[in-house]
C-alpha cells in the first residue's frame, strides 16, 4: 500500500503501528524516527521498524507516508523540522490525542509541501514504551481523522483504506468535535482518576490499612492515572479550552450532590445515582478488570 | 458449624452467603427471609436457602446466626423487629457497606437479646439480585469486622472462623474508620463514575457520535455507575459527614488542576498526574475490562 512509511515516535502507539504495518505487509519499508539510540535497538527486537535513525530528515526522506506518534506537545517542533524535508505530496498524519490545535498548526506548517491529515487512533494502554507494542492494538477500534476543507480526498481515502487494513475503523469528524467530545469521554475520565488517587494517597499515608481496603470501582476507575504524566499534561495544554468547561460541568455537578448529602435529600440522591446508572447500563456491560 | 443460619435479604450479598454455606457444608439449615414471595423461588433455584419467608421473625426463629444483607437504609427497622424474636445468644451480623451508624443503632436495639457484631464483606459487583449470587463470591475478598468493646470475643472469633472458612480473609477495625476510610476507596469512585456518566449523557444528546468515542478510561471508570441507585443513596445518607469530607476534599483537587489549566503551567500539571500515577502504579497492573 505505500513504499516507505516513516514513524516519528516509536512507542507504544508508533511501535504497534510498525508491527501491523510490518506483520500485514502494507508498507515495503518502515522506518522509525527516534531520539534515543537505544529505542532503536528495542524497535528492531519487536520487529517495528526496518531502519531507524535518530536524524528526523533522514529518517523520513523519501518516505510516502509519515505518522507523527509523539506527546502532543513536540508535533509543532517535529513538524517544523520535517516540513524542510518531507517528499513532495507524501501524507504526513499524527497519533495525538487532541486535534484541533494540531491540525491547525501542522496544516499551516506544510502547507503545499505535503498532505497534512490529523489523526487519533482510540487504542492505548497505561502501558508505555515499544516494549508494550503488539500488532493487534488498533484491531476492532476507532481511527479518528480530522480532514479540513483543504486536505485532498486522496490522501484521506489512502488512510482509511489503511486504517481498515490494520482492523480498526476509521471515523470521519471535524477536529473541534473531536476536543469537545474527548475531552467527556477520554480526559476527564483520566482526571478524576487521578484525583481518586491523590485522595487515597493521603488516606493511606494515615491509615496503612486503606491499602487492603481497595474495592473494585477504585481499582478500575483509577487505572488510567497510572499512564504518562507527560502525555496528560500535553492533552490539558492542548485542550485546555474543553477539558476546563467540562471540569467545570463537573465539579458543578459535584457541588449539586454535595447539597444532597447536607441536606440528606434522598429523594434528589435517588435521581442523580438512577439517571448515571440507566445511561451506564445502556453502554453495556464490561466486566471488571480483574 | 452453625446449625441454622437465617439471611435477611437474599440479593447478590445474601444469595452468595447462602450458596457458599451449603456448598461448604458450615450450616444445617438456611433460612431465607425475603420481602417479596417471588424471591423464594429464585433463591431455591440458585440453591440459596432451604426454606423462606416473608415474615422476618418466622424465618429468623431459633437461628444461631442471622446476617441482614439488605439495604443500610433498612437496617434500624428490621433490626427493632428481630430484636422481639430472635434467639438469646444468637450471633447478629450485617453486611452494610457503611458501620458507624448501624454498629451504634443495631448494638443499642440489640442490646442483651442477642450479640451484634457490624461486618462488611468487601465483595460485590454492579450486579444485583439472587440471580447474580454465586458461591465463590466472597474467596480472596477482605470481609472486615466491626466489633466494639462490649461485644464478646467469642462472637467476634467464630465470626472470623465463618468467613475464613468461605474463602475470605476477615479484617477487625473500629466502625468509624471504616466508614471514613471506605469513602475514599469505595464511595467517592462511585460518585465519580456516576458524574461522568452524567457528563457523557449530556455531550451524547447533542452529538450521537460520542457514543462511538468512549475510551477505555471511561468504561472502566464509569463501571460501578450501573449499580443500584437505592444503595448508594443510603450509602450516602448512612456515610453523609464522610463522603461530603472527601467531596469537599476532592472538589478543592479539582479547582487547583482547573487553575492549573487556566494558567497553562505546564509544570505543576505534570506533578499532579506524576504523584497520581506513581501511587497508583504501586498498587499494581490490573487488565482493563474490556
């Protein structure tokens, strides 16, 4: 499907991506763009990447197809430094988890050079790191692409077909959509993980007994705060305009049932936990973690 | 080594104590007392009890053990009924997930008549009903104890003999640091799960696609949401001056992150997830759920 398919960021999600590529025979070369020697060696061993250097314009020359896989925070750098070098007409996309300031950037930054497409694989882990790469991570997910009105249809037909050859499905929005709606189903979710944690922390730190106290809707609704700091504090900066008005719904809502709990109104306590749990329980069931 | 156990409430808590019992061979006779006739039936099929009733003192008569695994909310009631009827020396136990305000409340109406012992058997799921209940349900679990300093230790040890010999391990703590402890690892992920949902529903009214967008941090962490409302509006009331201290604890989290944002300091955001996620990692990988 494409000659020369360039990965800049070859971890968890760049990693995996190599190995489908590889394992799927969809590219003919992949190489990884790095920042350290010694990731070079550990994406060989997963069989990520056929050649990788840690020079991003020679790692990506020639290259038909770039996916940019690193913290949101660097794609502005790296897209800079990629727009003096990149093949003409290649399609340069990302794996960032936020959209719209990326796309924004990234689409001026190449501007005729090359076809920018934003993307956003829903697939991941609180795992990090090439050594947690495996073929099948995008199986049976959602691929997000963020065209705007200037991308040319070609380059993103060319990514959903690719998409649909790693077995995820590719999921057409507008990359305003996609800040406002992650934010609710992805970044909040990690916060309030977060913020349980902290508030067993000191907890603990009190009484060592809280340890052995855990139940399952901790251990569950926590898992994710065990991810990258780096990464969380990248999505918060990027879309901080959306996960800031969705903090503010819900610590709104909080307080409203902070008022329930002081004034011990049962009846108001009753509706906030019935209407949670009818919308859950149309999102199916999902056995518990462990 | 009981000869006839009676169970106040046979749902998912109740029908597994009974299932276990039998299987293991630990009582003579399990009787049932249920509020409606209809789950006689289902608990004779899950194998939960030999006999049942409607009539709580008919079912609890000559029991050398009653467990009340009904809601907290329901507790003081049935209790000042089985007082009147239940056998001298009999061993009383309940399976709440709050102890403060039962121990105390239970204890006093119990008094002489028989010995009261608070319990909470740290096992459960979203689940609910007879139909859910299992005989394993409580193996590897915590089954905490909250005797206090008038209750005999022989009420306490055979206590702790029972669940010990139903697979679980029993934990003695005094009642108000259990509640106070519980809020943090079980009660507030609840009510975060639940505003979340919250959150969702209303970003799904506007755009339907969000529905396609829940990420894997969002089903695990809004799991325990699909509980029962009428359970955590008691655990609410029951546990209200703890659950609003770590609201209110919680909630302060969430304004500092929310000024964090607003003022894009990239540095402290990165603490706050850093702290989070190094705690919640020392307290192990659990797979997600799905």
């Amino acid at each position: 499907m494409f000659d020369t398919v360039c990965i800049v960021g070859v971890g968890l999600i760049g990693g995996s991506f190599g190995i489908a590529l590889k394992e799927r025979k969809l590219a003919k070369k992949v190489v990884g763009a790095v920042r350290r020697e010694a990731t070079i060696n550990a994406a060989f061993q997963c069989k990520a990447i056929d050649n990788g250097s840690t020079n991003l314009l020679r790692a990506a020359r020639g290259a038909d197809l770039v996916l940019l896989a690193s913290p949101v925070g660097q794609m502005r750098e790296l897209s800079e430094e990629l727009a003096s070098g990149v093949k003409a007409e290649a399609i340069v996309t990302d794996a960032g988890s936020t959209k719209d300031g990326v796309v924004k950037e990234c689409t001026a930054i190449f501007g005729q050079k090359a076809h920018f497409v934003g993307g956003h694989p829903m697939a991941g882990s609180e795992l990090t790191g090439v050594e947690n790469a495996r073929g099948n991570l995008f199986e049976n997910s959602i691929w997000i692409l963020t065209p705007t009105a200037e991308t040319p249809d070609e380059a993103t037909e060319k990514l959903q077909e690719l998409i649909g050859a790693l077995g995820a499905t590719p999921l057409i929005m507008d990359a305003a959509t996609h800040d406002n709606l992650l934010a609710v189903t992805s970044h909040l979710p990690h916060i309030t993980a977060a913020a349980l944690v902290h508030l067993f922390s000191d907890a603990h730190k009190e009484h060592e007994v809280a340890q052995r106290l855990i139940a399952g809707g901790w251990r569950d609704g926590t898992r994710v705060a065990a991810g990258s700091p780096e990464m969380w504090r990248d999505i918060c900066l990027a879309n901080a305009p959306e996960v800031g008005k969705s903090l503010d719904k819900l610590i709104e809502d909080l307080h409203s049932l902070r008022a329930m709990i002081e004034t011990k109104d049962g009846e108001k306590l009753q509706e906030w936990f019935q209407s949670a749990s009818e919308v859950r329980r149309k999102q199916g069931y999902f056995p518990r973690g462990q």
